[in-house]
C-alpha cells in the first residue's frame, strides 16, 4: 500500500486537479412590506476557486422603496481555506457604506454546513476604530416536495462596546428571525414568500427608541433566490 494515500501500490497516481472553479448565490432579493415604509433587501455571494482556496465575495443590504440611497450597504472579500470537507475557515476584509460615515472592518470567519444540514455562516468584526461585533447566520432547507422548499432564518448580532453613532449598542443588538416558502421553477431559480421579524434588544433598543425609531418590526416578503 502506498504510504501517503493508502491506495494499493499498482494503482494510478490521482490527478491533482487545480483547475478553477466558480459560484454565484442570490440568497435574498426581496420586497418587504412591514408596518412603516415598505423596503427592499439584497443578500448574496460567490467565490472562485479550487477545492481547498477560494476568493469568497459577499453583499447585503437595505433601503425603502420610496427612493433615495439604501440605509445600508456592505462588501466583503474574504480568502476562504477548507479545513474540512464541510467547513471554510475565512479572513478578510468588510466595508460598510451607509448614512453614517463609512468604515472598514477586518474580518475572521467560518462558514460551512453544521450537524443536521444546517447552514452556517458566522464572522467577527473588528472596525478600523477597534469596534468588536459578532454575527450569525442559520438556514435550515426543509423539502416538502422536490421543488417546493421550506427555509427558516436566524441571525443575531451583537457587539463589545456602544457605538451610537451608528446606532449600536453593547451586547446583543438585534435578531432576524423568518421564514421563506420557495418553489424551484428551476434549481437556479425560485420565487418565494415569507415572514421576517426583526428585534432590537438592550442598549441598541433604547438608542433606537430615543431617535424615534422602531425598536422591532414584522414584514410579509416576496423575492427570488437564484444561483449560477
């Protein structure tokens, strides 16, 4: 047996296989009608890559529909190395463009699928201004039929220290929590519909509440979730 693989000597060398591949994901790109201003959402990735490094490429983002510039915007481009066939360790870097004045994050990650095939995606920032803040991601895909995809979400942020400027405060900030029913016209391209409730908590509630904001909100969704 060969020492390295554990393959039987006379067996072929494998192809060590470097070629590049590539992905792109619309996970959210959604109309919301909540009980102030209706909004829109967009969230998606893609990475290029071979099987154990990848350049991942993330956005999100929000605004009202009644025009002008979204309330938040965010880029990320993160090295993701595989340090399991299920699990990417990934480093890089985020920048927020938003009303406030914009900024730049340094960014340690781990992104891959968990025990019982939930989807995981979790990050720590640290801001140029030496901000600590945490955040969370979970999908979990539940099929009713082959085409027709049930999706529950839940994301939590929380930050280390107040920074009222941007209307965060210490500890745990706010959770999203929603539900999504898609139908898969195609495995590219699904339609769907859903629920998002979104809570503010602590000191990020009551920074909320002193500028005259909404401290939570329900929304009923319409989007499309795409890849290529």
């Amino acid at each position: 047996m060969d020492s390295a693989s554990g393959a039987p000597v006379a067996w072929s060398k494998p192809i060590n296989d470097q070629k590049l591949h590539k992905f792109v994901q619309i996970d959210r790109l959604e109309y919301g009608d909540p009980e102030g201003p209706n909004n829109y959402l967009w969230d998606a990735q893609g990475w290029v890559g071979g099987d154990f490094n990848k350049l991942w490429l993330k956005t999100e983002g929000e605004g009202p529909i009644n025009g002008g510039s979204p309330e938040s915007t965010e880029f990320q481009a993160l090295y993701n190395r595989m340090i399991s066939p299920f699990w990417g360790a990934q480093v890089g870097l985020r920048y927020d463009v938003n009303p406030n004045p914009d900024r730049g994050f340094a960014v340690i990650g781990l992104q891959g699928l968990a025990p019982y095939w939930f989807e995981s995606d979790t990050a720590l920032f640290v801001s140029e201004d030496g901000d600590v803040s945490f955040r969370g991601e979970f999908e979990y895909e539940l099929l009713l039929t082959q085409r027709l995809i049930l999706q529950p979400r839940l994301e939590i942020n929380a930050s280390a220290r107040d920074t009222p400027e941007y209307g965060l405060g210490r500890g745990l900030n706010n959770t999203e929590m929603g539900v999504r029913l898609r139908y898969e016209i195609r495995r590219e391209f699904a339609p769907y519909i859903g629920v998002r409730w979104e809570q503010k908590y602590g000191d990020t509630k009551d920074i909320a509440r002193a500028e005259g904001e909404s401290t939570s909100s329900t929304a009923f969704v319409v989007g499309v979730r795409a890849w290529y």
